[in-house]
C-alpha cells in the first residue's frame, strides 16, 4: 500500500469514528425508545429487534402522560421567542444605527448581562418570583428567560444591522419617510436572515433550558426537560418510556437543527467574530 | 418614556430649520428620542431580570436565611463571606469547576481543530459532518446528560460499559468512581460541543486566502510548516474567540452534570455552580448559597477579565 493510500483510509476511519461517535448516543436511543420492555434490557445490547410504539404510547397516553409537558415546552419557548424579538429587533436597530449618549456603556451593558452564570441569579429569582406568586406559572419563567435570551439576541442582531449601507435610510428619509416607517419598511427586510437566525437560537436556549426550569417550575407548569426526571428513580428506571421521553425531548430542536443547518453555522461564527454566543 | 418622534421634518421645516441655524440639535434630539424608546423594553427587561436580582443577591448573602430554619434568620453582615473562606467544600469546588473547564476546553479547541484540518482536505463527506455536527449543539445538556447516564454509562446496560466489558477491562462503576466520574462528565461536555469547536474553526479554515498556501507550497514549505507558519497565525483570532467562549459556557455548566452525577460520588464532579445549588436549594441555606453565588459570579468576572486581556494582547 503506498503511503497515499494509508493516508485516505486512515483519514476515512478517523472521520468516520467521530462521525459514529457524535451520532452515536442519539440514535441508540432512538433504537431503545422503540423496544419494548424485554428487548431493552436484553444483554448483549439488541441491535436488531422488532420495532414497537409500545413506549412512545404509554409516555404520551399513558397514565403519566408527558404530553402536558411537551405543551408547556412549547409554550414557554414560544413565548420567550416572540416576547424576546419584539424587543431585541427595536434596541438591536438603536445600538447599531443611531446616535445617543451612553450607548457604548449600553452596548457593554447588554455584553455583561449575557455573562452572568445562571446559577449565581437563581436565587434572588426563586425568592422574589415566590414573594410575587409567580413560581410554576409561564410568565415567571418566559420573564426569567429574557435574562439570557435578550442579550443573545441583541448582540447578534446588532451584527447584522451593522452591515445594512447607511444610503438605505437616507434616501427614505428625504423621501419623507418617518424613522418608524423607515425601520419597518426598509431597514427590517434588509435583516430577515439575522431575525430568522435569532428566532432559532432564542427558541433552541428556551426549549433546552433546565436550571431555571428545575427551581422555578411546579405542578403547573413543567417542561419537557425536568419531567424526563419521573422516568428515573432510585428503585428503578423505565428504559424504553426515558428514551421516548428523550426523543420527543430532542426532536423539535432536532428538526429545527437540521432544516435550520445553515442558520445555525451562521449564528455560531457571527457570534465567534463578535464575541457572542451563550450556551 | 418619551413618544418616539415619528414625524419627519418636511422639506420647508429643513429649510427653517436650517435658516435658524439649529437643525442639527433638533435632529439630533430626535435622535436621541427615538433611541431611548426604541431601547426602553430591552433595557427595562434586562434590569429586572439581570441587575436588579443581582443586587438582591448582594443583599441576601449578608443574611443567614434559612428555609429549614427561618426561625433563625438575621442580618450577619460578612459572616457567610468569613465562613466561606473557611470552607474547605468550597474551595475544592473551586478546583474541581477549574479542572473541569480547562480540560473540556482543551479537548474540545484540539479535537474540533484537528477534526476542522481534516474534513477541509476532503473532496466528499464534508456534508455529512456538517449535518451530523450540528446534532449535539442543538440538544439540551439536560438531555444529553440523561442519555449519557443510562443508555451510554450505566453499568452492564450502557454502550460503554458493554465496550469496556468486550475490550477486556470489565465492567467499571462509570458515575460511582471519583475519577472515572469526573473524566465521564468532562467526556459528556466534550462530546456535545467539540462540534462547536469544529463548525467555527471549519469556517473560519474555509474563509482563509488559498494563494498564500499556493506560494507556500511554491516555496516547497513542508504539511507541518504551512500548519505552523500560516494556519495556525490567521487561524488564531478565531482559535481565541473559541477558547473564550467555550470556557464561559463551560464555567456555566449545570445541568449536564446535575442529570448525571448531580456533584458525586460525595463531591467529586461537584463544580462551584452546583455546590452554590445543591448548598441554596437542597440544603436550603439561601444566605450562604448567595455569598457563593457572589463569589461564583467573581470568579467568572476574574476569568473573562484575564480571557480576554489575553485576547486584546494578540
């Protein structure tokens, strides 16, 4: 074999173990969610089997459905999304294209507050949300969300208001445009990739979420990510059901990875050139 | 809060305005007006939510609160700072939150670049790794972490331990061994944001000036010598960036570890961000949870501080 040869196969085997390994743990969990009881336990691990919906059944329709869950999911990372971009697109278009006093201290503001460690504000949120009745309901915790996805948000918009030419809003405001209409009309559409590229990543953070999720949630209102936790317990685990719960866990966020690929590279690199970026 | 000024200045209001020698003030206050409604919602949010508790926090790590005992609380001043210094748990959190992240850093800033140089040479595939990268990024750490504790780790059920088994090294206590639980939860961050590491550095490689390595190869320059001299040198404000941004979100940490060791065996995986929760919320000691919440939160100040000095200096 010349030394080409070894190079190509040794470059294929590389790849293809990192390849395995990154798609590894999903899939095999994927395989366990549709076994049921018996072939999940099987030792050695059961490659080939005869699929059943048996546990995305009981987990959905069962007695302990987590149905309610996934609804509380989507509504809290739905809520965080539109609440988030309702405000981030306005202050985003502020920090980048008008002038002001203090704004390079706003800017350093809004940096700062997306470098606070989740853990160090739990818990002056846990004791005012509890003062004000707001623990297990969708506004304490989609407010508490704002902490780090308006940051996120901001700071990638900003990047993308930035690169919009300034000729853009002159020649609408010598047409006699308002600034209102101006940034709706002209300098908004000119920005739908960063808004979509945001949307994704608000969505993604609030959807995956968890230590906020653990101490602010309840009976009410439990995303899908701390109710995965009644499949576990000391005395036993139920296999089949935890992985359907995993999967239902990770499939929005799977889907909007896959058909979003490209928004998501975006995202990482605009936040790796401009210093932002969060979880 | 003032209206936003919405109404521009007509043509004939240019003219007087400009006659009265003032159109740059009337348009600059104006400006500014729309600025602050524009930034009024974000900011005000941003308060509530960010300074405002943290001011909270200052506060209440100055008390000795005690949801189990509240019979007992009171204003201590800097007694839970004293006795913080004090305490051995938390300073060998300390160290376990430093082992933690500059070992998941590392691996990851090597491993992504190593994978990044690799999948650029190639002519086919690259597709494939792009697909199949952005995977673990998009998944909850929550998630990843119960995935990895069952399916992946658990003895005599998990892939792993079935590997460990097969290869000869018998089954292990992956999460109940101190430092196999600590390499396994370094392992877990790793696994899901090397791909990060690699989607950053791959565009970054991509977006790098083709005839510089062209002339470089002219000039007979060696695999390893154009690495040296020209990737790694305009490769480097991106490798920097990554670096920061990794060991900030690494400094986070949490739920990845909380689902799968939740700190142990004792407190061998217990990073600084979990003792303040497992002291606040399973101890139930708010007022020394929060002088460790303060100090986490210098901590993390003292890094990116000293990240990105590091940075500025090239």
């Amino acid at each position: 074999m010349t030394a080409r040869r070894i190079r190509i196969v040794a470059v294929f085997a590389i790849s293809f173990i990192f390849l395995l390994a990154w798609a590894f743990p999903i899939v095999w969990s994927v395989l366990n969610s549709l076994k049921n009881d018996r072939d999940v336990l099987a030792y050695p691990p059961k490659l080939i089997f005869t699929p059943t919906l048996e546990a995305y059944r009981d987990v959905l329709f069962g007695s302990a459905s987590i149905l309610p869950n996934l609804v509380s999911s989507f509504i809290i990372a739905i809520g965080t999304t539109v609440i988030t971009m309702l405000m981030a697109v306005p202050a985003a278009y502020a920090l980048a294209r008008l002038r002001f006093r203090g704004k390079k201290f706003a800017g350093f503001y809004v940096l700062a507050t997306q470098m606070l460690p989740p853990v160090g504000i739990i818990i002056p949120y846990f004791l005012i949300l509890r003062n004000i009745g707001w623990i297990d309901t969708y506004q304490g915790i989609i407010l508490i969300y704002l902490s780090f996805s308006l940051p996120f948000a901001i700071w990638l918009l900003v990047s993308y208001f930035e690169d919009i030419p300034f000729e853009m809003e002159e020649a609408a405001y010598l047409d006699g445009a308002s600034r209102l209409r101006t940034l709706w009309r002209i300098i908004i559409p000119q920005v739908r990739g960063g808004i979509a590229v945001s949307i994704v990543f608000v969505f993604l953070n609030a959807w995956n979420e968890f230590l906020f999720a653990v101490v602010l949630s309840g009976n009410t209102v439990r995303p899908v990510t701390v109710a995965m936790f009644n499949f576990v317990s000391v005395e036993q685990t139920l296999w089949a059901k935890l992985a359907a719960v995993s999967v239902l866990a990770m499939l929005p966020v799977v889907i909007l990875g896959v058909v979003a690929q490209k928004n998501i590279v975006k995202g990482l690199t605009v936040g790796a050139v401009k210093g932002g970026g969060r979880r | 809060m003032a209206k936003p000024t919405t109404a521009a200045i007509p043509a004939s209001g240019i003219a007087a305005a400009t006659a009265s020698g003032d159109l740059g003030r009337v348009l600059a206050q104006r400006e500014r007006r729309f600025a602050a409604a524009l930034l009024a919602p974000a900011f005000l949010a941003l308060l509530a939510t960010t300074t405002l508790p943290l001011m909270f926090l200052v506060g209440t790590s100055a008390f000795r609160m005690d949801l189990a005992m509240p019979f007992a609380d009171g204003f201590v001043g800097f007694e839970n700072y004293r006795a913080l210094l004090a305490d051995e748990r938390f300073w060998s959190s300390l160290l376990v939150s430093l082992i933690y992240t500059g070992s998941t850093v590392v691996l990851q800033v090597a491993l992504g670049l190593a994978l990044a140089l690799l999948v650029m040479d190639m002519k086919r595939g690259q597709g494939w790794f792009r697909l199949i990268a952005i995977l673990p990024v998009v998944l909850s750490p929550a998630v990843v972490g119960m995935i990895w504790r069952t399916f992946m780790l658990a003895p005599e059920f998990g892939i792993v331990d079935f590997l460990a088994i097969n290869a000869g090294l018998g089954s292990k206590n992956w999460l109940g061994d101190p430092l196999l639980a600590m390499i396994s939860v370094v392992v877990i961050h790793t696994w899901q944001w090397t791909p990060f590491a690699f989607m950053v550095l791959l565009a970054s490689l991509a977006s790098l000036p083709e005839d510089i390595y062209e002339a470089a190869r002219l000039d007979r320059a060696s695999a390893w010598q154009r690495f040296r001299r020209i990737t790694v040198p305009l490769l480097r404000p991106a490798i920097v960036m990554v670096v920061i941004m990794r060991t900030m979100v690494a400094l986070t940490a949490f739920a990845a570890i909380f689902t799968v060791t939740a700190g142990g065996p004792g407190t061998a995986t217990e990073i600084l961000n979990l003792y303040t929760y497992r002291k606040s919320f399973t101890e139930l000691s708010i007022g020394y949870g929060s002088a460790l919440a303060v100090a986490l939160l210098v901590v993390t100040i003292l890094i990116s501080g000293v990240l990105f000095a590091l940075r500025r200096a090239k």
